[in-house]
C-alpha cells in the first residue's frame, strides 16, 4: 500500500529552508517533499549544500528562515537527538561514531538494553549486536574497540545504528564512499527492506549508476537553491550532470564525464620508481612495482588485499619487514613519511579525516602545508609565491571556499578532498600514490582531477591509482597490477585492461585469454617485467 | 550499468570486513597493559617493600596508609569522570582546601551543617565550572584554573587570611566520622571503597557512563548520536566539585581542624594519579579502578620513602614525578603500536 506510484501525503516537507554561513548562502528558500516508500536522490556538485540540508532537517544547524513538516506536523528540532526521537534517521557524510568505544558500544549507545536494576545488560547487548551485524555482512568480534575495523566496516555499524532504531525517514550521505562492491550490495538489499516497511529514504551519492539503480525521484541542488526535482527514470544522465552543473547538455556531451585522454605513451624510461619485494606482516607478502616516468599504473583487488597497504608501504608510513624503495635510481635508506617525500614520493592517503586534513588550518595553510619548505628560502616562506600556488590550485580544482582563509572544516566533503589532493600536488613529486583520489569529488570536479592527473603524467611523473571505481581505475592506468592477500597474483597491459579482465584478474586470480597471469610466487619476485 | 551484481559475486566473503588478521593480538595485549600496568607495579612495590621493612606490612601502618590515601582518592575519582570527556578539573586542589576550611568552621553546628556547606560550596563552584565549560565551550583549563584561584580567595576570606584556624570539637560525631573505624580499618576507607563502587557502576553500566567516553572519544559523533554532550560535561564538573568538597571535609575531620595549607598542588597528584591509573589524558578510555590503584601507588612509594628515613620526603616528588613520565611515554608508545597495527 505504500508504493512509491501511489499519490502519498509527502512524510517530509520543507518550504523556504535558508541557511547562511559567513560568506556563503548555503541553502536559498530550499522547497522539497519526501514521500513514504520513496528512495529520493539528493545530487549536486561539491558545495551544493547537500549535507547543510540534511543537517537542518535533523537539527544539527538552526535554519535562518523556513519552515519543516514531518507527518503533517511542524518539526523545529532543536538537536539530532529531537530529529532520532521524532523518526528521522541519519548517516551523515563522514563515518561519525567513536573510535576508542567497542562496536557493540557504538551500535547501542543512547539506546543500551538494560536489565531489571537499570544498569546496561552486556550479555544482551553483545549477543544482539553480534546478529544484527551479521545481517550486514559484519562479522567481527563486536567487544573490540571500533578503531579495529576497516572503513567499509565501520560504515556498516553506522548504517545498522541508524536503521535499527525505529524510523520513518532514514537519510544517508554519502553511504557507500568507502564501501567495497560487496557492501555495496548490502546496503542496496537494505534500502529495499526499508522501502517495504514504507519507510522513505534520502540518499546522496556522487555514483550516477547507484542513484539510477536504488532511487525513484531526484531533488538536484545547486548553489543551495533547487534547479528540478522529479522522477529521474525519466531523466537522461548526460542532462543530469548538466542540471548539476548549471552547463548546457551539448557542452557535457561533448567534454564526456571522464577526462583522461588514454592516449599517452609511457617513455621507455628507466623506471621512477622501483620498489622489491616489499614485505609487511599479516599485511603485504612480497609486492614489486616498477612505474615509469609518465606512467598511470593502477592497483586493483579487493578489500583486504593489502593495496592501500602497498601505497603506505613504499611512502614510508608502514613500517617494512623487508624490501627496498627507490626513487629515479636512488634508494631510499631511512623508511620514514618524511624521507620519502624528500625522495619524491607523495602519498594521498585513503581516511582524509584521520590522516590528512587539519580542520582548524585554513584551505591556504592546508595546501601549503607540505610544500613549505620547498616554497621557502633559507628557511623563510615566501608568502608570495605561497599565496600565487594556493590560487592556482583553487582555481583548477574548483575548490568552493569563502576564500583562501576559511578552516578548512567547514568546506563541504568533496572539496576537503580537494584541498587534500592540492596539498600533493603542489609538492612537485616524482612519484603520486594517489588512494581513491576522487571519493566524495562530483562529477564535474572529478574530471578535473583527472585531467590534471593526466597532465601530470605526461610531464613525466609516475602515479600510483587505487580506486575501488572500476570505470576510473580502467580509464586512468594502461596498466594494472592486481593484488590478492597482499601479493601479487596478475597484470593487465594496455588493451586488455577492460572491466571483463579485471573482473576476472580480481575474482580467481587468473587472467582470462591474452593476459599473463602471474603465479604468486612465494619468492615473491612477481610483478612487472 | 549493472557492473556491481558481477563484482559482488566475485568476492571473497571470507574477509568479513574487518582489519587484517594479526593486528587484534597486538591490540589485545597493548590493551591489558594500559588497563593493568599500575597494578603490576603496585603488587611489586609491595612484595618488595614488605620484604624490605617488616614495619610496612602491619595492620597498623597499612590502615594508616590506607586512611592517608582515603582523601586523594575521592578526588581523583570525580577528576577521573572529568578526564575521560577530555577535560581537566584544576579546582579541586583548592576546593579541597576550602572544603576543609568550611567544614571546620560549620562543626561547631553539628555534624550535618559540618559535611553540608563544604559539599554545597563545592558543589556551586563545580556547577560553575561545568556550565561554562559546557555552554560557553572555553578551554577547561582556563575555566578551572580560574575557579582554582577564585575558591583560594574564597577559603583565604573565610579563614581571615588564614589566621584563624577553627577547630572540629572534640568528642563530636564529625570528628568519629574520620578518625573511627570497625575492625582495624578506618570509616574513610570503607566510604572511599563505596564511592569507587558506585562511581564504577555509574561509569561501565548506565548510560550517563556511555555517554562520558563517547564525550571523550569524539564529541561532534557524540553530538550527532544524540548524546547530550553539555549535560554530560556539567554533570562530571559537578561531581568532580561535590567529590572535592567531600574530601575536604572528612580531611578536615580526620585533622580535627581546617588547615589552610592543604590541597595545594593536590589536583596535579589526583591528574597524575588517573594517568597512572590508565586513563587516557586525551580523553575516551579509562577506569576508576585504575584510579583507585594510581593514588595507592603514590602513597605507598611515599610510604616507603618515609620507612627508609634517610631519604628526605622531596624525593617522593621525585619519584612520583618520573613514574609519571614512565607512564604516559607507555601510553603513547601503545596507542602509537595500535595505530599502525
Ligand atoms: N560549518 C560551516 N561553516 C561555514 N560554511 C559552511 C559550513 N558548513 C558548510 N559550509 C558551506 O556551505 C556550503 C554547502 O556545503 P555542504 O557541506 O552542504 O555541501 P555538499 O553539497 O554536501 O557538498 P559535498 O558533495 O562536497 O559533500 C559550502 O560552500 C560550505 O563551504
Ligand atoms: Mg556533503
């Protein structure tokens, strides 16, 4: 009785929604109508004030002016603990849960099962969070402190915190940023069983295909004013992005959505970077790489298979239990983070909140924060030329800021990214391992990125691509080398890297016709020749 | 683009989604050695100790210690709650001091007016504390700090500059209170036993004690789970403030009078005490237990130093000083170990 075709009175309503930060009007008289049942995507380019309307309507901000309707009734809360106790449910952008608390813990807090004296029941509350998570495909001891867990996990223990409790309306941001294709799938089979129940979602995403497989409407955002909202079956892609893009449709069309120009030709070189047989424990068993000037070479496999482990290892933030490092022909002898930037290496790490971004830094101080001493003389910044990158970078990157003096904690998800990714940039590596570069970035920054990564490339240096987006992974490296627990077990060169190929190369570990697989040698000389 | 049915086929379910294999019995052991150091430590001391000097290990020295170690230990509870969230309670030194200050001067009243405006006057200054840390999102430390100079002032007034020293009259059940005790053991040991209780209780199995660590742990989660991080904050200040008060008091019975002296420096031994005890500085992990065993620890290396004589009593700072140390560089070198892992 709650299909999405029937007319429904909307279960949420908002009329006028303003929100104003200095500088920036990040929601403009912002109308939109959530019905029961529905699943509604929420789109726009980074800044669009996606995550401000979700944090106006569960409390988190004050809107300036505006009004809210839940179930008819006027809704004004206060805190998202009014917003949770009235019926809506939310995963916000970020994994935002707490790290040193057991998962068991996070997954109940607010909410413990108690016993007859009142005092929180840990039997119960275990045993139910160890079935619960299962249902998500999380198995793992939930007395462990959450920290322990991957990313996909974690957002996992999120998504069955929010769901579990007794909602109408479940809002998710961003969900599957950091989820592997099998979780993906989860939370695809969840946000069904929520539908049936006539539960509505709000669902955000940069990923067009997932929005067109899980959402029946589409509400697009821009400069926080609303530009359309409608069915989106009915709504081509191409025209989407132009939506989103405030461009004409002939524009996008002609541009195409993914920029790399897949027409350079890797020097001959000797390599930039070589790195043997790298060993960390329980982690990577024996990986060798080998990138020539001007070469994309992607790392490809599944979660677990030791890729980012692999990036970390040659940049030095992994301790090495063996192997060696070198950069141009030289190695690197002290393993540290700061010997290799030194060397040429530069690393883009995967969980921007944890180990990149310094939210109380301005975008400019973040930018420059490891370029410093290569903008300085005899120790002295020259602010000048600081001033003259940070610009440059912004512009490119079309990083939306107040300006170049605004914290950096409060930009929107995707451009955070951005400054993060300006920060490597602007050091001038040899060599850019780059971990899912373009998570949370849109579509029209995103092919800015890849362009500029093309550029680079082609004024010689070697990149490193890890992306769990198959398309870009494909696109972006005219070679991939597939990781398996933390070794190498194939590659594909040139024509055969095709989605087919690596499928196959991620799913058995044996390359179909026309590729070389590569045994997984215990000696663990396998990789490029 | 139907790509993802086909990759989620091909995936190997076995991994589960969690951190690698292998990291969870580094984490294991890194976790009992924050949790139990301090009490390894203490057992050794005493075995050691009780070898060393056969006057240490006697019903009558280690109620004396026990007794001694009463006070700290009621302070270093409350300023336990206050570290978990991330916070620091400078006050307590102070309102400690003029806890005893206040209770002295209110006995001559009786016993009920005695334990009752010190832990009132706390209890205000503790209230204070915690709705400008809370509300106005200052810094802790300058709020306490400056409830720490203020509550000096405040006793210094009360005791005429400190002239004038009031005495708990004698025979009073005030003064039974600290001074007595049921079968060889002081009745501040068995309060101080009841309070670690039910601070325990409160910390591990309500949900007040869930939400201190997520305050301490990640406050902006905190917030978006629906903790109510400022009630939370005012309610451990305020504890930290009534505990302080307390103390004072019962030290002021214990004393038989309010000596204006007391206090000083003392929240830098209940901080150190919790640090010792394996509570996080940072904020998000720890135990009143451990608390408990952190103010045992100093006292009975303060102990020993006082049974060798010879040494002079600044050493015990000394000593005290460069566990200290000892501690918190384990404590970042484990919490260093889990992050790679
Ligand atoms: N706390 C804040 N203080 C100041 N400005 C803010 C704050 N939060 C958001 N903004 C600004 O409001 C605008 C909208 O941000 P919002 O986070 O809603 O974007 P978004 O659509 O979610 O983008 P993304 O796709 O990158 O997540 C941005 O220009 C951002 O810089
Ligand atoms: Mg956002």
């Amino acid at each position: 009785m709650t299909g999405p075709d029937a007319p429904l009175a909307p279960i949420l309503e908002t009329a006028g929604l303003t929100k104003r930060f200095p500088g920036v009007l990040a929601l403009d008289e912002v109308a939109f109508s959530l019905r029961p049942g529905e699943a509604h995507a929420l789109v726009g380019e980074n800044g669009a004030g996606k995550s401000t309307l979700i944090k106006v309507l569960t409390g988190v901000y004050r809107p300036d002016a505006g009004s809210l309707l839940f179930q008819g009734a006027p809704l004004r809360p206060a805190t998202p603990l009014d917003a949770q106790r009235a019926g809506i449910s939310t995963i916000y952008q970020e994994v935002n849960l707490v790290p040193l608390m057991s998962v068991a813990r996070n997954l109940y807090l607010g909410r413990e099962p108690k016993n007859r004296l009142g005092l929180i029941d840990f039997g119960r509350m275990h045993a139910e969070a160890e079935r619960t998570l299962r249902e998500y495909g999380v198995s793992v001891d939930v007395r462990a402190p959450l920290r322990t867990l991957g990313l996909g996990a974690q957002q996992m223990v999120a998504l069955a915190r929010a769901v579990d409790v007794d909602a109408r309306v479940v809002i998710m941001d961003e969900p599957t940023s950091s989820l592997e294709p099998r979780e993906v799938e989860t939370l695809f089979g969840v946000i069904g069983r929520l539908r049936e129940r006539g539960i509505a979602i709000v669902y955000v995403s940069h990923r067009l295909d997932e929005l067109y497989r899980v959402c029946d409407r589409v509400t697009v955002l821009r400069d926080g004013r609303v530009v359309h909202t409608g069915a989106l079956a009915e709504l081509p892609r191409l025209r989407l992005v132009a939506l989103m893009l405030g461009r004409e449709v002939e524009q996008v069309r002609r541009e195409g959505l993914t920029r790399f120009s897949g027409e350079r030709t890797a020097s001959a070189d000797e390599p930039v970077l070589v790195a043997e047989d790298l060993r960390v424990r329980h982690l990577v068993d024996g990986v060798t790489l080998r990138i020539r000037p001007g070469e994309i070479v992607g790392l490809g496999g599944l979660l677990g298979a030791g890729r980012t482990e692999t990036a970390k290892a040659i940049a030095g933030a992994l301790p090495l239990d063996g192997g060696r490092v070198s950069v141009a022909g030289v190695p690197l002898r002290r393993r540290s983070t700061a010997a290799a930037i030194r060397g040429g290496i530069s690393l883009l790490p995967e969980d921007r909140k944890a180990e990149g971004i310094v939210p109380g830094l301005s975008v400019r101080d973040n930018i420059a924060l490891a370029a410093l001493p290569r903008l300085s003389r005899f120790g002295l910044v020259s602010e000048r030329r600081v001033d003259r990158v940070v610009a440059t970078f912004m512009e490119r990157l079309r990083i939306k800021a107040a300006g170049p003096h605004q914290p950096v904690g409060e930009l929107s998800g995707g451009n955070q990214q951005k400054v993060l990714l300006a920060r490597w940039l602007a050091l001038h590596p040899k060599v850019l391992l780059l971990d899912e570069p373009t998570r949370g970035v849109d579509v029209g920054a995103k092919a800015e990125v890849q362009r500029l990564i093309d550029e680079l490339a082609a004024d010689g240096l070697g990149v490193l691509l890890i992306s769990s987006d198959l398309e870009e992974l494909i696109e972006g490296s005219e070679r991939v080398v597939v990781l398996k627990d933390g070794a190498v077990v194939g590659e594909l060169v040139g024509e055969d890297v095709t989605e087919d190929a690596l499928l196959a190369a991620i799913a058995d570990a044996a390359g179909p016709d026309g590729t070389a697989p590569v045994p997984a040698a215990p000696g663990g000389e396998a990789g490029s020749g | 683009m139907a790509r993802t049915p086909v990759t989620a086929a091909a995936v190997d379910v076995s991994r589960g989604g969690a951190a690698p294999a292998g990291a969870s019995g580094a984490e294991r052991i890194s976790a009992l050695a924050q949790r139990h150091g301090a009490l390894v430590v203490l057992v050794a001391v005493v075995l050691v100790t009780s070898l060393s000097f056969d006057t240490f290990f006697t019903g009558y020295n280690l109620n004396r210690l026990a007794v001694n170690a009463a006070f700290l230990a009621i302070v270093a509870l409350g300023m336990t709650f206050v570290i978990i969230t991330g916070g620091i309670d400078l006050s307590v030194g102070s309102v400690f001091a003029l806890g005893g200050v206040l209770a002295a001067w209110a006995s001559q009243y009786g016993t009920l007016p005695a334990l009752l405006v010190p832990v009132a006057a706390a209890g205000a200054i503790g209230l204070a504390n915690g709705l400008l840390v809370a509300r106005t999102r200052l810094a802790p430390f300058i709020v306490t700090l400056a409830s720490m100079l203020g509550a000096r002032g405040l006793m210094l007034a009360v005791s005429g500059e400190g002239n004038e020293t009031y005495l708990v009259p004698q025979g009073s059940a005030f003064l039974e209170l600290a001074q007595g005790g049921l079968f060889g053991i002081g009745y501040p040991v068995y309060l101080t036993l009841a309070l670690f209780g039910l601070g325990g209780l409160l910390l591990r199995r309500t949900g007040f004690g869930q939400s201190v660590y997520a305050v301490g742990g990640n406050e902006d989660a905190a917030a978006l789970m629906g903790v109510r991080v400022a009630r939370t904050k005012l309610t451990v200040y305020l504890m930290s403030g009534l505990l302080a008060g307390f103390a004072g008091a019962l030290n002021a019975a214990y004393l038989g009078s309010g000596v204006t002296i007391l206090g000083f420096a003392m929240e830098l031994d209940a901080i150190a005490a919790v640090v010792i005890g394996g509570t996080l500085l940072t904020g998000g992990l720890g135990y009143v237990s451990g608390s408990l065993v952190g103010v045992l620890l100093l006292k009975v290396i303060q102990n020993v130093i006082n049974l060798i004589g010879s040494l002079s009593s600044s050493y015990q700072q000394v000593v005290s000083g460069l566990f200290l140390i000892a501690v918190v560089v384990a404590q970042t070198y484990l919490s260093r170990r889990r992050r790679i892992g």
